[in-house]
C-alpha cells in the first residue's frame, strides 16, 4: 500500500477553535490518519500520515472550506504511516514564537517559489537567513546560509541585532515548510528591514520541486522519520558523528530514555554503543534495547483515537 505525508500551515481567521477541533479530528479519524494537527485562532498547522486515497480526500475537504482554499499542501510519498497515532489540539499560536502580534495575512514578506528562489540565491546581493533550531541546521542546511544559535523558534528576536549587518542585502528567510518565515519576515520588516523574502513551502517544497540543489545534509523533520534526503542533485553530509567526528547524518535517540539525546551517531558507533550517545549512557539500567534504528516509539498503551473528541457529537441531530 501507498501512503503520503503531508505537511501543511494555513493562517486563517478561526473564531472557535474548540468547536473546529472537534469537527477536525473526527474528520482525520474517519479517513484514518495520524499526526499532529495544531488549531489556534490564527490558523492551522499540521502533518499527517495516510493511505494516498485517504490523504488525497482529506486535502480535497480541507481545501472546499473558503478560509483554507489557497493551502498549500507538500505530499511525500512513504511506505508507511509516519505516526504511530493522531493528536488535534488547541493552542495560543499555530507555531510556537513571541510574536502573537504579529499577523502573517497582514504583513509578511515575498513569497519566492521554488523555482524563483533557486535563480536568486546565490546573488551577491541575497542572504539566505535559516529561522530554525540549532538541531535542525546542524543536520542540513543551504550553502553558505546564515544559521542563528537559537534552541527554539522563540527565541528569534533576540537574534535582531545579529543580523543588522545585513540591512542593505535581500534577506530571504527559510525553514522546513514555510510556517516559521510567515512569522520571522513579517518581524523582520517590522523591525526596518526593507527587502525581505521567505521561501514558500520551505525546503521540502524546494527539494519536491527543484531537486533541492544546493541544501547540504539531510532536512530534520517532525515524524517518525526524523530526517528526509531533500538534494537530489548535488547531496553532501553536513553532521558529524558526536561520539566518532566522523561524517554521518544518521540521527539516533540515545538509548538511555533520561539521556534522550537527538544527536548524528553513525552506525559503526550505534552498534558499539547499543545504541547510546555514551559509554556511560551505554552501562544505564534503564537502557532500551537497540535495534539498529535509533528510534524508540512510544508506547501506545491502548491508544485510543476518539481520546480528546467528545462523542455527545454522535446524538446530536
């Protein structure tokens, strides 16, 4: 069987989220998908896993409502779910940051698609500016890019001042779908910054689209496969192994579950380890058992679907 990924943001007025919740995750049960769908007055941000038929379905639903008819949806194909269940929930923001203010349907900055985006990109006047995490661009990112030490998207306007040098070039920002940029663009110019551009659809468009050519090492991304291959075209290892410095962007979950560590750990070093980041993490007694992958499930514990969706729903008229 043929399954899709798709992953997808919409900033749109919702007035009740709650009450879209309920609709939205019935919905995602009855064509049987999994993921994390994110709801918030300002819009919706998600990825979900299932059959093609399921997710082509889904998409045309989504897309007859007006509020979410110019979404834009990045499907890969895979050969299984990414999820192992589905969680709709409410939050303040679709995409956690320090700028509620700030609406993306208001001001937000040029949208380059992909194709757009690899004719300019190397201009001497442009500056590809990563809004990601640090665990997210160390595993890839786009040559030469300017990369923020940053934890979390949160922390984003603290990092301003950092790029004032940059105030007379064309900044075009990027992250994984494009989500981020609506947000940080807007921010940017906001802030003075006048030429100021974002990727649409993100890395994972730009590789669907044009073999992502020029984005070094592997895109980290939110599902069970933790990072996606994106340059078709002239693909590098950018990461290195923590325990051996060597090359690899094969992303492990130490074996130690109080340790956890997302870190590149290549498979000669897995296996030495059992799957630790550490000989110290290696002799844990709560260690897991490895199996080669690095990537531990949670259990599911009954997993239920219908958790969180309230069935008084089923006897209303």
């Amino acid at each position: 069987m043929k399954y899709n990924i798709l992953l997808y943001y919409c900033y749109t007025r919702i007035e009740d989220p709650e009450e879209f919740r309920e609709q939205h995750h019935l919905l995602c049960i009855n064509l049987n998908l999994r993921g994390r769908i994110i709801i918030a007055h300002e819009g919706i941000n998600g990825t979900v896993s299932g059959l093609e038929s399921d997710c082509a379905e889904y998409m045309r639903l989504v897309k007859s409502d007006s509020r979410f008819a110019n979404i834009d949806f990045k499907i890969e194909h895979h050969h299984q779910h990414a999820f192992q269940k589905l969680n709709v929930r409410v939050k303040p923001e679709i995409v956690h940051s320090s700028l509620r203010n700030i609406d993306p349907t208001k001001k937000t900055g040029i949208h380059l698609s992909p194709s757009e985006f690899k004719k300019i990109k190397d201009s001497e006047d442009v500056v590809l500016l990563d809004v990601r995490s640090n665990y997210e661009h160390r595993l890839g990112k786009f040559k030469n890019a300017v990369t923020l030490d940053i934890e979390n998207f949160r922390e984003f306007p603290g990092k301003i001042k950092e790029l004032e040098k940059y105030k007379g070039k064309k900044i075009i920002t990027y992250c994984t779908g494009g989500i981020k940029c609506e947000k940080a663009s807007a921010y940017l110019l906001e802030q003075g910054f006048e030429n100021v551009y974002q990727l649409h659809g993100g890395i994972i468009k730009y590789g669907l689209e044009e073999g992502g050519e020029d984005f070094e090492g592997k895109c980290y991304v939110f599902d069970n496969r933790v990072a996606t291959e994106v340059n078709k075209v002239n693909p590098t290892v950018l990461s290195i192994c923590y325990v051996c410095k060597k090359p690899s962007d094969r992303m492990v979950n130490c074996a130690n579950p109080e340790c956890n560590s997302h870190v590149p750990i290549c498979e000669s070093c897995g296996w030495e380890l059992e799957g630790a980041c550490s000989e110290a993490c290696k002799k844990h007694p709560k260690k897991r058992p490895y199996d080669g992958t690095g990537y531990y499930a949670k259990q599911l514990n009954g997993y239920n679907p219908y958790k969180g969706w309230k069935r008084k729903h089923i006897f209303e008229e």
